[in-house]
C-alpha cells in the first residue's frame, strides 16, 4: 500500500508469507507398533503410507495391525493393568498424567507442525487450539487420578480393565487425549487405534509417553484401517469400547457389541445449529457462525453447519457474512496466515462435492468467494448455501466440510423446531441479547452442548457428547471420568 494511493482506490495489498518452520519434525521413514512400550514390526507385516494432504507428498510408512497385532497388544495392556497400573495408587498414576502433561507442553511446537502436516489443519489452529486443549486434559485429567473417591462419594469406584479406544482425523492428538487421559487417571490400559489418514501424532505420543517413563503396556498405539479397528472393538478381553467417528459406523460397533457386556461410549457424527435471533449483535455473531463452520475447515462433528436467521434480518446478515467470507485466507497449512487449510484426503473431498453438487441439483443458491487454490493437494473453498429448505440433503446430512446452509424462521418455536428437525443432536448456538430466550432455547434445543453467544468453546471441565444419532456418553468434566469406572448404584 503507498501513502500516495487516492482514497478511493481498493486497497491492494496481501500478507506476507509466515511459514512454521516443517523440520521442527523429525520424522522416521517407517513405524511400527507401539506395544508394550516400544515400537515393533507388524506381525501382519502390512504397512501403507500417510500422506501430506496440502502436498499429496507421502510422509512416512506406517504399519497395519492385522488380528494377532490386537492380540499381542490388548495382552500387554491386559497384563499392565493387572500387574502395574490397577495397583498403582492414584497419587502415582497422577505423577506420570502431570509429566505426559509437561511434555506435551515443552513440544507443543513440534506437535503442532505435525498434526498440520499430517492432518492438513492450519497451524494457527493446531497451535492456540489442539495442542493448549491436548495439555489442559492430562493436566487436568491428572489431578483427579488420586480423588476419584471425592468425585463419586461414596460409590467406591473401581477401573474396568483394558478399554479400546478407536479415534478420527479431524482431531487426532486431541481425541486421543479425550480418551487416553480419563482412562489413565481412572486406572484403567490402553489399546487406541487412530484414523488411518491421521496416525503420525498418536505415534510420536507413544514415543514421549516412553520417555515419560509409562509402564510399558499401559498405553497402545495400533495403526490400521478400519479392519484393525473393527478388530479391537470386538476383540474379547477388551472390557470397555470408546468410538469417535462416523454414525454409520458407529451403530454397527453397537450391534456387534450387543450382549457382550462391554461398556461402550459412541460420539459420532452432527449437524449443528447455530440461531441468530434479530437483536443479536451481528458482527459478532457473523464472527461466531464463520468460527463454527470454517474451523478446521468444518471437519468438526458440532460444527455449525445449519445456520437459522430471524427473517427481518437474514438479507443484511447474509450480505455480512458474504462479505467476511471473501476475507478468508484458504492454502498452505503451515501459513501462519492462513485460516481454510487442506481437506483431509481425497475421499472426503469426493463426499464434499457430491453433497455440494446435490445441493445445487436440489435448487438452493450457492455462493464461494474468488480465491486461487493450490494446484497439488486438496481443497475446498468456503462455501454458503441461501435457499435451502429442510428436506434437502445438505441441511439433513453431515458434509463434514467447510459448506453452510443457510435457512430463515420467523418465531422462536419455528428455530426450535427446525433446529431440531435432525437425526443429529450434538451441538447448537444461540444468538440473541435476551438471557431468558437463551434459557428457553437451551430447554428445547435437542442438543449435547448449547453456546450462547459464541461457538466452538471447549474445556476439559465441561462435559460433551450427544443425543439421538450423535451418540452417548460424554467426555471431559467428572462425567468424563463416569465411561470408565465401576461405580456402585450407578
Ligand atoms: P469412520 O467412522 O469411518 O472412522 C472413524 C474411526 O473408526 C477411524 O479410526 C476408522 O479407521 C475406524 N473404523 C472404520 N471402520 C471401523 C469398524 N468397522 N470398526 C471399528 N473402527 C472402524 O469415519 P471416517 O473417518 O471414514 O469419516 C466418515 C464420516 O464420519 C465423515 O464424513 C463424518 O461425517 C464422520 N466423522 C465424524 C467425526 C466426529 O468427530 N463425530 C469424526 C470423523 C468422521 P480408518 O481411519 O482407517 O477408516
């Protein structure tokens, strides 16, 4: 920009790059399986290859654990818990959680680059969000390990034993924490299976937890695809099942499982809703519904894809929106500028576009700002939807994509009712200035976790999960600590 510019003319001037430096990672060429504290050669002696999604460049050979991989780690954790982390008491386990904490903080940098090189998120995301929130559970999970008698008085509960753990991209060290430190702290071992586009971090966790000095055998890492998956779940020496992931397959874990006695927690997948009722305050509220669908380029199960607005302000709104939209930095992850990165891999791309195209087919207006993608990679520009009606497909289907559809009401019991109109019921955002809409809003609104004012805020003291088809249990909070305890009269 020159002083000398006339005032009228556009400003014409762009960020300079401000690239994460990518060789804070050391990565190995290939890896094995984390079992019993270390890392060992698959015996079903596949493997494949995870890619850089911005690049498509491949990254590292990662193993795949077929049955007797399972096998040999659900024995190792079987042992540790019997033998070590049962017996160990809480104060103790406490100690390690604290020290896993620590490390996770003192290389949080290098977290963050990996998570973005392997999962496609843009670093300011997995820097200020994934990696504070991944600390913040150890530690905060950590401090409950040695006062689980204080959370249930009373109730003398008790660890269940080996849990196996299956977990997506979209969030790979962060649901691993989700699940890794309220099994740990509650005194229970660890068989996890990460998603196969997204395994690097939980990895290089294994590698830390090591020199952490974890008992071997207490935690697992097990590579694989959904096959290794499926094996874990249903592997019979596995007392307690926690699933994050797809809905559909989510409910054919709960089949298979049913009558075995296994304890099973499933959050699955959302189609939030995000209301703006006429006396919001909009710019603030354009800021909120941006944050809920574009994050992590709305690969986020609660993401606000369904955005409902008081029709006397819908027209003003949407122009906002538009507007900010166009201002949306979309391209390398590992730009600090940057606020749309890659899409995970090619498959969700494909699922993206065919919803998009139906949502077009289906009649509904479609609008995505000017921006030049990356040639290599893949990716998808922000994109709204005006027009759209309950029954089409892109306001009752999870996209899981960086694509919003947008709908008009004109009372609050047609935003209730439309909000509601979903197999989903994961997450909701409420927009008004009036304290006692939000409280009537919240009553009604189907949902795990209702936001008032904002979106997208986590905690590891606050509870989260589903109902209907988003699934059950919840983690974080002392209801966190509830999937993986025996707690008499409960
Ligand atoms: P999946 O449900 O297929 O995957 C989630 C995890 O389960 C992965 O680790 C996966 O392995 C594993 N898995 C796959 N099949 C089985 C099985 N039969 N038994 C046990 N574990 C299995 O989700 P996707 O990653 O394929 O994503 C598809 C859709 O799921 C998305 O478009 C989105 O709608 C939804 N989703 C919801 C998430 C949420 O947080 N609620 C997160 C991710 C996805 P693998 O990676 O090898 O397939």
């Amino acid at each position: 920009m020159t002083l000398a510019q006339p005032p009228s003319a556009p400003l014409d001037w762009q960020y300079a790059p401000s690239k994460e430096a990518p060789d804070l990672v050391r990565l190995e060429r290939s890896y094995g399986l984390f079992i019993d504290g270390r890392f060992v050669p698959p015996l079903s002696k596949q493997k494949f290859w995870t890619v850089n999604p911005a690049t498509e460049e491949p990254l590292a050979e990662v193993a795949e654990a077929g049955e007797k991989d399972v096998d040999k780690a659900v024995r190792a954790a079987r042992l540790a818990f019997s033998e070590v982390w049962s017996p160990m008491p809480g104060a103790e386990r406490a100690k390690y959680l604290f020290r896993i904490a620590r490390m996770i903080q003192e290389r949080s940098r290098e977290l963050a680059v990996l998570e973005t090189i392997d999962g496609g998120k843009p670093i300011r995301e997995s820097r200020d969000v994934d990696l504070p929130l991944v600390a913040a559970h150890f530690f905060y999970y950590a401090g409950w390990a040695d006062k689980l008698d204080y959370a249930f008085p009373g109730l003398r509960p008790q660890p269940l034993g080996v849990t196996g753990q299956v977990i997506p991209w979209n969030f790979p060290l962060l649901m691993l924490a989700w699940k890794v430190a309220p099994a740990l702290a509650a005194g229970n071992t660890v068989v996890l299976k990460p998603a196969e586009t997204t395994p690097l971090s939980a990895l290089t966790f294994g590698a830390l937890t090591a020199e952490a000095g974890l008992p071997p055998g207490v935690l697992n890492i097990l590579t694989g695809a959904g096959a290794t998956g499926a094996a874990l779940v249903s592997h019979r020496d596995v007392d307690k099942v926690a699933f994050t992931g797809s809905t559909a397959v989510g409910k054919m874990i709960q089949r298979n499982l049913a009558g075995s006695g296994k304890k099973v927690t499933l959050e699955l997948g959302g189609k939030g809703a995000h209301v703006i009722f006429e006396d919001a305050a909009m710019d603030q509220a354009v800021e909120g519904v941006v944050n809920g669908i574009f994050f992590n380029q709305g690969h986020v199960c609660c993401a606000g894809s369904r955005l409902f607005v008081q029709e006397n302000i819908h027209d003003q709104f949407v122009a906002k929106l538009k507007r900010r939209l166009s201002t949306l930095r979309v391209g390398d992850p590992l730009d600090k500028n940057t606020d749309i990165g890659a899409i995970n891999s090619a498959e969700q791309l494909e699922r993206i576009s065919e919803l998009v195209a139906a949502g077009i087919e289906e009649g509904a207006g479609i609008f995505q700002p000017e921006c030049a993608l990356p040639t290599r990679g893949f990716w998808f520009r922000p994109t709204l939807f005006t027009g759209v009606s309950q029954s089409h497909r892109i306001a009752q289907e999870e996209i899981f994509g960086p694509v919003l559809s947008i709908m008009s009401f004109r009372t609050p019991d047609e935003a209730v009712e439309k909000a509601n109109n979903t197999p989903y019921g994961l997450a909701a955002g409420v927009w008004t200035q009036k304290g006692s809409r939000i409280l009537w809003m919240a009553d009604r609104l189907n949902s795990g976790v209702v936001w008032a004012n904002t979106y997208n805020k986590f905690d590891p003291s606050s509870p989260f999960g589903g109902y209907k088809e988003s699934g059950f249990g919840r983690e974080g909070g002392r209801h966190g600590l509830l999937p993986y305890l025996k707690v008499e009269g409960l």
